[in-house]
C-alpha cells in the first residue's frame, strides 16, 4: 500500500514551491489508490502559529488536494522521545556541548585548513564529570552517531545518490532546550506511519542521507526518496514561506483557477509539455515523476493567466449559473451571456465588469476622424431591444451608407459601443445590451 506525505512546517503561507512537495505527494498517492497524509511540522512553539496550520489547509483545500490523514507533531512528542531512548540504549546518540559561537569557530578553522566543516564528535571524549560540570553550566545537546560510511538510495528524481557520511556532521536531533528536531520527528513518524514513498525538494538531500541511517537504527526500513529541484523566481530568487513570496493565498484571491496552478505544476520542470487538464483525475493520470529532472526550476506567475482563461472558458454553463446569478443577469439571457464573455475574461470575477457594461452602457470611445461616421451609423441603428441579428442588420446598414468595409467599419462601432477596442463577438454583444446605443 502506498502512503505519501506532506509535511509543511505552519510558520508561514505555502507557497509554489511547497505546492511542488505536496502535488507530487499527493500525485503519488492517488495514482496507487494509497493514502496521502498531511502532517503539520509544528514542534518548533516560536514560529508555528495555529493560523498558519489553518491556512494551509484551506490552501490544500482550495486545489482540491484532500487528505486522507491529518497528523500533527506536536501531538507525538511522547514517540519522539522513546525514539531518542532507544537511540540512546543503542549507543547511537550522545550528548555534545558546544555553543553556537563554538562551532562556528570550529568550522571556520577547518575551512581555513581547506577541510569540511564537519563536527570533530569532541564531545565523545568527554568523561563522566566533565558531562555533569557542562551540563549543569550551559546545558547540552544531542547528536545522532552517523556510521562513517557511504550512505546510497536510487532517488527517485536524482537517480543513484551516495554520500560519504564522513563528510556530514553528526546531527542534532534534540536541542539544548529539549526541542526535538525535524530529523527525528519525520524519521519517527514516517516508520510509524508506514510511509512508502517520500517526494520532497532538494533541500533535503542531506538529511535524507542522515535519515537513513538513523531509520536502519530504529529499525526501519527507508522509503523511497525523490528530490525535486528547488523552485526560484524568475530572475532565480529563492522561495520562502517567511518572506510570503509567491504565495498560494495570493493567487487565490488574484482570482487564479486551481486546476491552472495545478496542471502547470504537474508539467513544470519536466521533459512533458504543459497541457491544460480540466480535472484531477486527468491530472492523476498524465502524471510520471520520472520525468522530471535535477535542473532547478524558475518560476513565472504570468505563465498562470492564460492557462487560468483557458480553465474558465472551458466551463460549461450549468457550472457558473449560480455566480451569473449573483451578479444579477436574468435568467433568460444568462446562457447568452455565458457565451459572450466567457473567452473574454482573465478571472470569473470579471464577469461582473461585463455585466456592468451591457446592463448599464459603456462610455463610449469616439476617435476625431469617426465623429461623423459614428453620427451616421448611431442613425441607422435598429430598434432597442436588439435581437439576434442586430449586428448583421446595423453593420450591413453602415456597410451600404458609407462604403467602409473591414477593421475601418468595425473597429469605431466596437469602440462606440464597448469602450473598447476588444471583445466578444458584436453579434452576441449587441442582444445584450440592456439599453439602446
Ligand atoms: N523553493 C522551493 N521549491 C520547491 N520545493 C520547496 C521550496 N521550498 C521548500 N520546498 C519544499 O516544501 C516542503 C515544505 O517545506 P518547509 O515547510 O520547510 O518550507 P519552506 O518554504 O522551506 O519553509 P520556511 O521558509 O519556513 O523555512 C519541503 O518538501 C521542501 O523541500
């Protein structure tokens, strides 16, 4: 059975690059029929805020990536810490000492040295009272004993991956404070929770390969791991849900179609072409993450508009009645309406600023050299309420009256009865104009 999982820490709102982590996730898991896990990384009590926790959901919600399973950390510190005692019992952790300022010293030197900065494990030298007395002054840590050996996995995305655990500090898993960190948490959670399949960016290489071996000491057997290439701005700015950029929030409420994110998403940074998908299981089943390589990925926002337009004009009318509704179109023009303006709008919102136009008028624009003409078609306009072939009836009648033909007939009516230069066809604008040009 397959079980994905996502694993957002709540200090902030996700944004496109986390949405990497949880499509393919989730991706994942549907496409086995498995179970897809939302699991809010919340040990760290200064920067996660319930707030955060709920966004994200609404966020998952609003794409329409469901979960099967919620699970918070902060719910199993209890596992944490037995996990801790039976890495302890195993002779697999130890307590260090240093401070910040310590190790940064310690990394300096061995940099300038021309060697990694890797932790000397100094503090496994320590004795019995020696432990006491640095405990009792300045408190202690706790590191993960790493097997010096090569650690490999056939990644998922990356292909074969080995490190040399020699080139990796041991790792800190419980702080001086007592806070478990992510290493542990995620390790002990994705054993228990018999995760199979962990997609996460590539971030995270390092402690996938730390991970390893620290699962292979509980007893665990490691999932599969896949490492996306990290996404960055367009101009390769780095993402982060601290600074807000790029948020899934904001392009909810810039009016931005889910299934637009999504289906950029499932293609973006792959040898796949993007392709508009209409639904998730269409989505679910285009979807093969072999095909997407280690190159890091720039992303555009804009590259969302057309694909969002392209989402809202294939929406069949029965799916929008209820918001053309709202804005107040009478049923009996509403399908009409629908078919006007629905390849002529970059969000649903803006159908509200069609409706406007044809209910109450537009401000016409009237270039100098078009005043007379305008003066003369305004005359041969035919008698509000317009019918269907209105504007057949009144271009044809200006047509014969003053010989223009073409973009010099029909670009001054649009601009005079629109506003503007571009549109829906005059044919379906004309019958809905609600009151005479
Ligand atoms: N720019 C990015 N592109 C692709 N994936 C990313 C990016 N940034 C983070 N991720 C992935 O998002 C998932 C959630 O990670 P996490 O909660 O640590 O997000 P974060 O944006 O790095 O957070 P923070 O800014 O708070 O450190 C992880 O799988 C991580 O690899």
């Amino acid at each position: 059975m397959t079980v994905t999982r996502f694993a957002p820490s709540p200090t902030g709102y996700l944004h496109i690059g986390n949405l990497r982590s949880a499509l393919f996730n989730w991706l994942i898991a549907r496409k086995a029929g498995g179970t897809f896990i939302l699991r809010l990384d919340d040990t760290d009590p200064e920067r996660s805020k319930p707030e955060y926790a709920d966004a994200i959901q609404r966020d998952l919600e609003w794409l329409g990536l469901t979960w099967d399973r919620m699970e918070r950390q902060s719910d199993r510190l209890d596992r944490y810490r037995a996990a801790a005692d039976d890495l302890r019992a195993k002779g697999r952790f130890y307590e260090a000492f240093e401070t910040p300022t310590e190790l940064d010293l310690k990394r300096k030197k061995q940099l300038n040295m021309g060697r990694p900065p890797v932790y000397d494990r100094a503090a496994l030298d320590l004795d019995e009272a020696a432990k006491d007395r640095l405990r009792a002054e300045r408190g202690g840590h706790w590191r993960f004993l790493l097997e010096r050996e090569r650690i490999e996995w056939d990644d998922g995305i990356l292909g074969p991956v080995s490190i040399d655990a020699g080139s990796v500090s041991d790792p800190v898993l419980i702080r001086g404070d007592g806070q478990v960190l992510y290493t542990l948490a995620s390790v002990v959670d994705d054993t228990e929770m018999g995760v199979t399949h962990v997609v996460r960016g590539s971030d995270h290489v390092t402690n996938t390969a730390t991970q390893i071996q620290i699962i292979e000491a509980l007893g665990g057997t490691p999932p599969a791991f896949a490492h996306h290439s990290l996404l960055t701005g367009p101009q390769g700015e780095g993402l982060s849900k601290r600074l807000g950029s790029l948020s899934l929030r904001d392009f909810r409420e810039a009016g931005i179609e889910p299934m637009a994110i999504l289906s950029l998403m499932a293609r973006l940074g792959s040898s796949d072409p993007v392709e508009l998908r209409t639904t998730l299981d269409e989505l679910v089943a285009g979807f093969d993450i072999s095909r997407f390589g280690a190159a890091p990925t720039k992303f555009d926002a804009d590259d969302l508009k057309p694909l969002s337009a392209r989402v809202i004009a294939a929406e069949p009318f029965e799916a929008v009645a209820p918001q053309i509704a709202t804005i107040g179109v009478p049923d009996a023009i509403a399908p009409q309406f629908w078919e006007a303006v629905r390849e002529n709008i970059a969000t649903r919102d803006a159908m509200a600023d069609w409706w406007a136009l044809f209910r109450d008028g537009a401000q016409p624009v009237v270039a100098d050299e078009d005043r007379a003409f305008i003066e003369q078609a305004r005359g041969l306009l035919p008698p509000h309420p317009y019918g269907p072939d209105a504007w057949a009836e009144w271009s044809g009648a200006v047509k014969d009256a003053t010989g223009r033909k073409g973009r010099a007939l029909f670009r001054p009516l649009r601009l005079y009865a629109t506003g503007a230069e571009t549109g829906p066809d005059m044919s379906l604008v004309m019958p809905l104009l609600q009151k005479p040009l």
